[in-house]
C-alpha cells in the first residue's frame, strides 16, 4: 500500500481503499489547518518541540491507536495498520509536523503485543488517546542500531531490577511521561517501561539540527524497576526489538519520501515560473536531465517504501531485509535530492527565510537516526551471506 499521486512529485505508489482515503485526506487537511511551517520555525527556540494539545488533537484522529489492539483501545487493524502508519508518517513528512509520532508509536505497539495487564490498562489508553507520551531508549551512542548493540544492564535483585548506562540518542525523551527500555539482564535481551520521573533517570537534552523535534540522552544510575515494569518475560525481547526497529525504520523512511515529494513539488513549480534570459528555468536542457534524475531517485524512494510496508503488512519474511533497503536508499538519496532541490533555487535556496533549509534538515535528521545507510547495507549484504 501507498499513498495517491496527488502531487507533481507522487507519492507512495499504493491504492487506498475508501477508508483509507478518508484517512489520509482527514490527516492532510488536519496538518494544513493546525501544522504550517511558520509553527514549525516557532519552536526552533521551544524546549518541547511540540504543543500537548495540538499533539491530543492529533490522537483523537487514530494516530497511535492504528496498531493496537481492539481491547486496548485501538482501531483493531492488526498487521494492516502499518499502511494507516504510512499514511500518516508520508502526510507528517510533506508537512514537516512536529510531535512523538515515531516513539509513541513503536511504544504503543510493543505494549499492545507483549505489555502486562496493567500497562495495557493504564499506560497504553493514555497513549492512544494523547493524554501522555512515550519514548523509545533503544540506541546507545556510538554503537550500531541493532539488537547486538544493546549493552546497558538489568541487574537481577531479588523480585526486582537495576537499571544502568546511557541511551542515546532518545527522541521526545524530555517531554515523555513513560521511557521503554531495552537492556541486557544475565546476557539475555530485556525490555522495561520505567517512569521517566523515577529516581536515577537522567534526561539531558541535545543539539539536533530538525526545528521540530527534540532528541536527549538519557543516564539509568540504578534505576529500580519492579517485575511490572517488565515488558514481556524477561530474556524475550529480541522479536520485539527486531519489530521496533522494522517501525522505526518504516516510518522514518515515509516521512523522509513524503518530505522529498513535497521538495520536488515546489522546486518544479519554481523552474517553471523563475525567468533567465526570457526563458523559464525549466525549458533548458540540462536542467531537465537533472529533474529527470532527481525524479527517478524519488520513484525509487516511494517504490522502496511502498515495498517494506506491504512486506510488513503481510508477515512476510522478507520484511526485514525490504526495509533496511528502503533505509539504505531512502538515506542516501533523500538528501541527496533536496540538495539539488537547494541548487536549482540558487541564492535564496540558502538563505533561512526559504523553506527548503527546514526540509533538508528532517531527511538529513532521519538519514543518521536509525543507522545510517551503510551500517544498513552492511546488514542487508549479511542477511544474504555477502
């Protein structure tokens, strides 16, 4: 599944169902109306990088609820909301939104598919419905975005555990109520949802460069965590993790096409109507075999998306590997394409009152989050014993 080509740049390449259409046109009239980019440049001097109550508004309209179970208060799409999370990251992309999309999300399923009782009870209703944020603690500065790499420790203590090392870098961890952390407990893969308030939690912001998002490091100097903090057994976390990370990716990848198609569309747009020489921009040869190239590496984009999410939706086993190819293209060819973009603007490409500064910002944000294209394609040449 993948968006409609609504626009000069396309979108995800994938037919929506009625509903799906609804969704996706309620979602683009709601960031048009409540999430213009003169709000984004506003919070470039917030702390919080995001309004509570633009962010509960965005709730109510289904997004975190898309994969979570039916009984916990979510829409009940199963394995098919990962396309609803497509939709949305893609309209969050073109519309640079801010906000805990990601980390809220991949919070929100996991607690769906391995939480206790309690936090199905209490913690994820408050999720779906925008009342409280979650982040994701999974990566810890310096080391790899895999599994492998988790080595902040769970240390055993009778019926509970202590929690100690740093991850980073967390997004939304400053402004988050619930942390869910992935450790090691005896060499076993564990996963805990600890207050982001209990004692021994350190959260120090960083410097990113996206206006709209907020990213931290995060210090556990033996954070007590009870066995209902679990999230699953303990030892259990790696099928979890390995899907947070499949996610992650997902939407990272959505936002970064949606961001790029959006880019496309304006600079197209400018070319045609920016005069040199009593010649539209757009009529000279060579500037249209640059189009052309930047338009291929965007077809690429969507089709590599569209393919990992459509894997992901169906259980297949290829899903790991679609979507680490579409991090590894996506990564390189994003940027690549809004700096091209930023050419064919000239001067005032590179000036700040110009848009497109605050678009190469998010895909070049979302190129290094979550591995960067090389770590990925070092993956995907092992997955095939490369």
């Amino acid at each position: 599944m993948a968006l409609r080509r609504l626009s000069i740049g396309g979108n995800l390449d994938f037919d929506l169902t009625q509903e799906q259409q609804l969704f996706a046109d309620t979602t683009r009239r709601f960031l048009a109306d409540e999430s213009d980019l003169a709000a984004v440049r506003e919070l470039a001097e917030s702390d919080v990088g995001f309004d509570a109550a633009w962010w509960q508004r965005a709730a109510e309209l289904g997004w975190i609820s898309l994969m979570v179970d039916e009984s916990a208060g979510g829409l009940g799409l199963g394995s098919q909301g990962i396309l609803y999370v497509g939709v949305v990251a893609e309209e969050v992309g073109r519309a640079l939104a801010p906000g805990p999309l990601l980390p809220c999300s991949v919070v929100a399923a996991t607690l769906s598919r391995s939480g206790n009782a309690s936090q199905r009870s209490e913690v994820l209703p408050a999720l779906v419905a925008g009342e409280a944020t979650a982040s994701w603690c999974f990566a810890e500065g310096g080391r790899s975005w895999s599994a492998d790499a988790v080595q902040l420790e769970a240390k055993r203590e009778g019926s509970s555990y202590r929690l100690r090392g740093v991850k980073a870098p967390v997004e939304a961890a400053g402004q988050a109520q619930h942390l869910l952390v992935s450790a090691r407990c005896d060499g076993e893969l564990t996963q805990f949802l600890v207050p982001a308030d209990a004692e021994g939690v350190t959260i120090e912001a960083l410097e990113g460069l996206d206006l709209a998002r907020r990213f931290a490091r995060v210090r556990f100097d033996d954070v007590q965590a009870d066995e209902d903090s679990l999230v699953g057994s303990p030892g259990s976390a790696e099928q979890d993790i390995e899907q947070q990370l499949q996610l992650a990716l997902a939407i990272s990848c959505s936002e970064s096409a949606g961001a790029v198609a959006r880019v496309f569309d304006f600079t197209l747009e400018w070319v045609f109507d920016r005069y040199s020489f009593g010649r539209p921009l757009a009529s000279y040869q060579a500037l249209k075999h640059r189009f052309a190239d930047m338009k291929t590496y965007l077809e690429g984009c969507h089709a590599s998306v569209s393919a990992a999410l459509h894997a992901m939706a169906d259980g297949s086993a290829e899903a790991a590997m679609l979507v680490r190819v579409a991090k590894a293209f996506v990564g390189e060819r994003a940027p690549a394409i809004v700096q091209e973009c930023v050419q064919m603007h000239g001067g005032i490409g590179v000036t700040w009152e110009h848009d497109i500064h605050l678009y190469l910002r998010r895909v070049a944000s979302n190129r290094v989050t979550f591995g960067e294209p090389r770590e990925h394609r070092a993956s995907i040449a092992g997955r095939l014993g490369i």
